[in-house]
C-alpha cells in the first residue's frame, strides 16, 4: 500500500526519535536511491516522513547528495509540507551560535549540481523569487519565539558547494552583501521541492561564525569542537520546534507553492 504522508522534514540523525509508531519504508526513484530509508510515523496525530540528508551514518558530503531523488521520494510519499532544519554559519556578528534563523531569501554559489527535474522537451521556469513557504515562515518565527530561543525573522543563506569551507577572502565577500547566513544544503533542496510545488520552510541552527569574521569584537577562529557542542546543545530545541510547528500546522495550505508550475511552462 502506498504510504501517504503529509509532512516532511530533513534533518539528522538524531531525529529519528522525533516520530511515534515508526517504521522504515524504502523509496525507490526515476534519480536513482535517497539518502537514505525513511522513517514514516507520527507527529502529534500527523502523518510525517523522514530522512537525513546525509545518511544515517553522515556518509553524504553535500556535494554528493541525490537531492532530486530525496525530493521526488517526498512527493512519492504523498508530502505537500518540508521543513529543513539545518546547520549553518554565521556570516554577521550579531547572528550568534545557538541562534535561530528563518530564512526567507536563497543565493546559490554552488555548482554542477543537479538541481532541476525539468529538462525538456517541454521548457518549465519555475519562480523562486520567494524562495521559502509564506504561510510556514510566521509559523516556524512563531513557534522559536515561543520556546524563547534567539530568532532572527529572516535572513539571506549563500549555499556554497562543499566539502570545502570558505576562504577569508570570499566569507567576507559574502558578508560585504549583506548576506547573514553560510550553508552548503539549501540549494537545490529549495528549489526541487518548489519545483514540485510542495511548501518548504528552513530554519537555520548557527553552530559557528565563518572565517571572515575572526577579530572582530573578540570573535575567535571557529573549530570542529566548538561546532558540535553548539550543535549538541541545540539539538534538543530544534527537535521541540519542529514537533510544535507540526503540532500547530494549518490543514488547509494558504500559499502559492502548491500552483508554481501554473504559467511556468512554454
């Protein structure tokens, strides 16, 4: 039987704990194998579907994720809401570690990803000039604001392509823009998911300042350490703002997303 789920969330490892009454279903894809199974339960009497980005064992660096398979896997599942919480770094000083970020605005430096399920014969340009759901934004600021942790209501996220980190050079180029916040996952993630007119919402967890940040007011070089025991102190309250946003999710969708291929084809 087909499953069908109404909600999904990309994340890691740690959250397969999030769902009640899981179970492993296996997706297979016209792009070839997700990241991973996922892991199909509930979520305070709401279907949802889950998997890491980056496998289980973190054995996918960004640049190697399937994300058209991980993406189309979601629609296979009958998910029309994605919520893709995220590690990311900060490109601002007054964007710290531990805080919260609502992105609503996406720049893309990656490169040669396969980032489109479009490509012919019929000619599709899908709008992305508002890159995150409308209606999930003031939900998941809502529901941050609420479990009092530090929330910047948008914010600019550059996804770089990876594995590597920036150099000083292009971090403080990217903060010369204006742009708060360094990741290399949101793009395509973003944009499939648009593409295949499905809501999609980010909230980034700052685990770092980026390098071309160190020496200003006292900040000093980040490091791997630094990084996961930010990450691990926050895991926990990523993990009760995703459940509260499903918990408070309108049924009924109140955006464009789910019509972004009305007029998008020639």
């Amino acid at each position: 039987m087909k499953e069908q789920c109404e909600i999904g969330v990309f994340g890691g490892s740690g959250f397969y704990s999030l769902l009640e009454n899981q179970r492993d279903v296996k997706v297979e894809t016209p792009y070839g194998s997700p990241s991973d199974t996922f892991a199909v339960g509930e979520i305070a009497g709401r279907s949802v579907a889950f998997v890491p980005r980056h496998g289980r064992t973190h054995s996918l660096p960004p640049h190697i994720i399937n994300y058209r398979a991980n993406l189309w896997a979601m629609k296979e599942l009958g998910v029309t809401r994605i919520i893709g919480p995220c590690a990311a770094g900060s490109l601002k000083a007054d964007v710290k570690p531990g805080d919260f970020v609502v992105c609503d605005q996406l720049v893309d430096r990656t490169n040669a990803r396969k980032d489109t399920f479009y490509d012919g014969p019929v000619t599709t340009h899908v709008s992305f000039a508002h890159p995150y759901c409308t209606q999930l934004r003031p939900l998941a600021i809502a529901v941050i604001r609420d479990a009092g942790v530090s929330c910047h209501e948008r914010g600019t996220v550059v996804t770089i392509q990876g594995p590597r980190f920036s150099t000083i050079a292009e971090s403080r180029w990217y903060s010369s823009h204006g742009w708060e916040v360094i990741n290399m996952t949101q793009y395509p993630e973003a944009y499939l998911a648009r593409e295949l007119e499905m809501c999609y919402v980010n909230i980034s967890l700052i685990t770092d300042y980026d390098v071309g940040l160190e020496g200003q007011s006292g900040i000093e070089p980040v490091t791997h350490e630094g990084v996961i025991a930010v990450f691990q102190a926050n895991n926990a309250r990523v993990r009760q703002v995703i459940h509260t946003m499903i918990e408070r999710m309108p049924k009924k969708g109140e955006c464009a997303c789910g019509s972004a291929l009305q007029g998008a084809r020639l």
